[in-house]
C-alpha cells in the first residue's frame, strides 16, 4: 500500500479489481479547500483512459508488476511465443496483449513484458526499431523535391509512409509508438 503523496508516472494501481497504469498526476493545493491529487490513468486490459481525483494522503494500492527482458523467438497461431533469457522459460503470449507492437516485431528481438500473477499485461518495444523495406514503388524523378510521401512494406509486413527517396531493401529506423519513419539506419 502506498499513498496518493507517493504516485508517480508509470506506477501500476490495483482500482475496485482492475489494474491501472498512472499517466500522469499532478498535486493540487488550493487556496480553499483541502489538497487532492488529479490523475489520468489508462487501464492496462482494455486500454481506456480515465482522469480521477484522489484526496491528498488517501491509500492506493499498488500493484505488484514483474517486468521481464524477453527475446521473440516466433509466432504460433495467434500466440507469439518469447523466451526469458534469465531462466529459458518459455511463456505464450497472445495477440491481443502484444497489440501494435506485434508490426515491429522480429525473431530474436528483445522486448520488456509486464507480468502480474503470471499473466501477461503488455509489451514493451524499444522507442524505435531499424527495419527493411521489402517491397515499395519507386520514387519517380521530378517527385522529391515536393517531400512527399510513399506507401511502404516493411520485412514485417506493416505499412508505413516513407519519402520517395527511399527504395526496396534499404533499412530504416520507425517509431514504435506511431509507427512513423524516421530516417535511414
């Protein structure tokens, strides 16, 4: 158990049964009143985000998270199946908890995943991957200097936009989190 003096971004929250994930918070003190704590947290199962109010010093209970460096071994059906490097265990995870992160993935990729009670939560990609064009247009000449963008296929068959510069075969860097280029490799 911890206060509401205590929350920080990114602590894990167990709410009414449910876990939640604090976004941000911030503390209030107003000038009438007695102080609180403003908080948006995102529910870690479903995704929504909500914003709640907790008085200052009331008790949270957190959440026990174990986050465990694991490396991507394959796909099996509609589970992806990791490897904890540690211990050589060998947990399925499925689709739905992989979520977006599963058009960056590549076998032998370490990732981070979030374990309550032996369950997978999320998966956790680095900020940015280096990827290969498998297949785009090329670029026609006259185009480049309007700094458009191109449709793209990467070697894990997600599309992204590219500049029309890029070609099949070059490798690039791609946000994780928005799934936009940026740059060469």
């Amino acid at each position: 158990m911890a206060t509401t003096n205590d929350l920080k971004n990114g602590m894990t929250l167990n709410i009414e049964g449910q876990l939640w994930n604090v976004v941000e918070f911030q503390h209030v003190k107003p000038g009438k009143g007695p102080a609180f704590v403003r908080t948006k947290m995102k529910n870690v199962m479903s995704g929504k985000v909500v914003d709640r109010t907790f008085n200052a010093g009331v008790k949270v209970d957190v959440a026990n998270i174990d986050k465990r460096e694991m490396q991507y071994l394959y796909r099996e059906g509609s589970d992806f199946v990791f490897m904890d490097t540690q211990d050589y265990d060998q947990p399925r995870v499925p689709a739905d908890v992989v979520g977006d992160a599963a058009n960056y993935l590549l076998e032998e990729q370490m990732v981070t995943i979030a374990f309550n009670d032996g369950v997978a939560l999320y998966v956790d990609m680095p900020a940015a991957v280096e990827l290969t064009i498998s297949q785009t247009d090329p670029g026609v000449q006259g185009d480049r200097s309007t700094g458009g963008t191109k449709p793209a296929t990467l070697e894990t068959g997600a599309q992204i936009q590219v500049p029309l510069f890029i070609s099949t075969g070059e490798k690039i860097k791609v946000d994780t989190r928005t799934g936009t280029y940026l740059g060469r490799a």
